[in-house]
C-alpha cells in the first residue's frame, strides 16, 4: 500500500461537479456516514 492511501476508503466516484455542487449533506452522509455533516469556512465562503 502506498503512502498517503487510506485502507478503509472506498475508490467509487460518488459525485462529479463542481465543489459547490458536490460538497453537499448528501454526498457527505453518501461517502462519509450518516453522522456526517458539512461546516462552513467563513475565511473560504464554502465547506
């Protein structure tokens, strides 16, 4: 395994898009668990 790979994560393409258009509760909850959520970054205007 190389570096910087994750074992556990999966290599799906779950979404495709723009970040704004990807970087949703959905995806998130989708890839990540339910228990997931985005927080936005007011220094970048986005998650």
């Amino acid at each position: 395994m190389g570096r910087g790979r994750h074992p556990h994560r999966s290599s799906t393409l779950h979404a495709a898009g723009s970040p704004a258009e990807v970087l949703t509760e959905e995806t998130a909850r989708a890839v990540f668990g339910p228990e997931s959520r985005l927080i936005e970054d007011p220094s970048r205007a986005g998650p």
